[in-house]
C-alpha cells in the first residue's frame, strides 16, 4: 500500500502497494558521488572492476559501435538492484518514473489487476472492480506462466507491467494456472482505460454490507459520505468486505479505521529492521461513529496491503471477526528516492505489523472463520462467505 508520505503504486494494470514513501537524493548523493567520492565507496568493493568490464566490452565487442552507453548504465543499475533479491525494490529509468507517476494518479489504461511475485511465481494478487481482468475471470491467486510470449516467471514485476500495460483498445493474452486445473488456460482481454470505483455499500435486511474495492485518495471522502448514510439509515450491524482490494493509500486506511475505532488506537506498526525504533500509525479523529455497530470483515487471497492492515487493526483492537480465506500478506514498505537525472530507485525500507506486533508480509491474515470459494460457487454466482459473514453478524 502507499504510505503517504505517499501513495501506494499502482503496477501496471493497477497495483496499489502497503506503504509508498517520497523523498529525493541531493547531487551530493546520487550516482556520480559513488565514483567521485572516496568516502562513498564501500570497502572490499573495487569498482575498478566495473569500468574494466565496461571498457572491455566497448573495446572487444563486434558491433561496439552500436552499444548504446545510456541503455549499458540503466543495465548496470538494475542488475546492482536486482541483487538486493526483492521483487519490490527496482530501479526505474525516467520513463519507467514517469509512468510509475502517471499510474499513482489513478487513471491508466491497462487490464485493472494487483500483481505480484510469490515463491518465484507471477501471481494475480486481485483483479480490480468493472475492469477487463475480472470480466475476463481471473481470480486472486492464479499464476500467470506466460504473457503474450513471454514466460513470466523470468520477469520482474515492473517488467511483467510494461507487457501487460497498453493502449486501450489492444488485446493481450495470458497463460494462466489456477489451483485444481490440470493444465494451464489461455486468457485474452482488450486494454481499457481504468478506473477503478473506491466503494459501494447496501442494506441487506438490516445489516449495511459495505466494499471497499481499494485505498485511494477518493476513497476517504467516499467513505464518509457512506458512513453518514449508513448512520441515517436502519441498520444494525455492518459487514466490511475488503475482498480483493490490493491496497492504496495508508492515510486512507488511518482515516477509515477512525470511523471504527477510538481516536488513537494503533493502526499499524512500522518496522524498518535496522535497529531504529518503530513507528506506530495511529486512527485518525472521525469520533469512531461506527465503533458500535458489530461488524464482521470480508478477506481473501486479494486482500492486500492497506486492506489487510484495516483489517487486522480491527482484529486486533476490537476482536472482529475476519470471516473468508487467508490474505495475501503484502505488508512492506517502499520508497522512491528519486537520482539526479529524474532516474529513481524503488527501495522496500521496513514492513508493516499489526497492532499486536503480527507480520503481514509472506505470511497474511489467518480468518477466524475460514469459508473457501470453490469452481461451483463461481460458476453459479454463490457467495457462501457473504453469507457466513451475513449469519455471523446477526448473532452479535
């Protein structure tokens, strides 16, 4: 999800990620000074060794005159990142940055899915709300073995972005492998535009059943306007669905989590793994209008980021009960550090804990009531965790 200090980002066809983060390099600290600076060089390291490469390959190679010296240096960086081992920490070029920018706006043109990596895999963390991906059928979970040509499992994410973004109006296909399927099925979707709604809530006798499809800035004054309504309407009890929403923006989830908890209460921690002292995230001030009404959460395997840390902040401080099947755990933090030539690193800089101190990351949420969704429930539009959810709520 986007911490906000900054937003959440949105991988291609839409991912929004727990905790973004902003800030800059000066000059004095970008990639130059690595060079120019003897006290900027780690020890052991002998970057003498990298201009020796570097010449040799200009020296040696049979079409050196066709190298392209910009195309070697965004070469050199993202192998240095890439070492790092975290599909979330990557260097981007300025137009990769320039992208990155466009999609945090919320409005691009792609497929409208959250993906990740997991255990080497590409994953479909959600497909979001109207868009092609989920008309289409893909569900939080399936792996994605090759897009147009390409394996996937080769790919980094940011890689894997470029090949599924594009203009709307263009196809794309997948190959794609779910649980229980004995061989893999091709998928094909026309790019649209995407834009993604942050909510919709309904009265269903007299619980309000209320989704949150993902952590955007819209979405906070969305949910206002639906918490008022809520307020002034008859119900009783509320079911929180935060199924399939990848995440957005950690102030959002703050601001949200104050209709349901008292001011102060602790939302998430943030631990950065060094030996600095965490940081704790607090509920904003909305005087938890909605702290009386009982509540059961709605989580899955595309509940992500900001949803999972709204999810376990009520967990955690009111003992909800999360009804569904275990989500994702998208739970670390990224910062973009922006390099002087408008180049920039995306670095994962600590993760996110629940309030009681639980990881998120590779690990998700555990439901207290666990309720699969199997081929035939989707085949005939049954939703057998609503309607656990809805029993569940009734008898608090």
């Amino acid at each position: 999800m986007f911490a906000r200090r900054a937003p959440l980002f949105l991988l291609l066809a839409a991912v929004f990620v727990a905790g973004f983060l902003f800030s800059q390099f000066t000059g004095e600290r970008g990639i130059a000074g690595v060079y120019n600076r003897e006290e900027g060089k780690p020890e052991g390291v002998d970057f003498s060794l990298f201009w020796d490469a570097w010449r040799t390959l200009q020296e040696n190679y049979v079409a050196s005159d066709e190298l392209d010296e910009r195309l070697m240096l965004e070469g050199a960086l993202s192998g240095m990142v890439e070492s790092a081992g975290d599909p979330y920490t990557v260097y981007f070029n300025p137009g990769d940055t320039k992208v990155f920018w466009e999609d945090i706006a919320g409005t691009f043109e792609g497929v409208g899915m959250e993906v990740g990596i997991r255990e080497g895999e590409l994953k479909v963390i959600a497909p979001l709300e109207g868009t092609p991906a989920q008309k289409a059928g893909l569900r939080p979970g399936d792996t994605i073995v090759k897009i147009e040509d390409t394996f996937a499992r080769d790919l980094s994410i940011d890689e894997a972005v470029v090949l599924i973004r594009g203009e709307k109006g263009t196809v794309v296909r997948f190959l794609v492998l779910r649980e229980g399927w004995a061989e893999a099925r091709e998928f094909s979707m026309e790019r649209a535009v995407i834009e993604v709604p942050s909510l919709s809530w309904r009265l269903q006798g007299d619980v309000a059943v209320l989704s949150l499809y993902h952590f955007s800035e819209k979405a906070k004054g969305d949910f206002q306007e639906a918490a008022m309504e809520i307020l002034a309407s008859r119900a009783e009890t509320i079911v929180l669905d935060l199924r399939n929403n990848p995440g957005g923006f950690l102030e959002v989830a703050q601001d949200i989590a104050g209709w349901f908890l008292e001011r102060g209460a602790v939302v998430t921690i943030e631990e950065f793994g060094d030996g600095r002292e965490s940081r704790e995230y607090r509920a904003k001030d909305n005087n938890a209008q909605l702290s009386t009404y009982p509540i059961v959460v709605l989580v899955n395997g595309g509940t992500a980021s900001a949803a999972e840390i709204l999810a376990g902040a009520l967990h955690d401080n009111r003992g909800v009960l999360l009804v569904g099947e275990r989500s994702f755990g998208k739970g670390s933090v990224q910062e973009l550090k922006l390099l002087k030539d408008d180049s920039s690193l995306k670095i994962t800089v600590a993760h996110w804990l629940t309030p009681k101190g639980n990881f998120l990351t590779d690990v998700g949420l555990e439901p207290d009531v666990a309720v699969p969704m199997t081929e035939d429930d989707f085949a005939e539009d049954r939703d057998p965790q609503l309607d656990k959810a809805l029993e569940l709520v009734e008898e608090l």
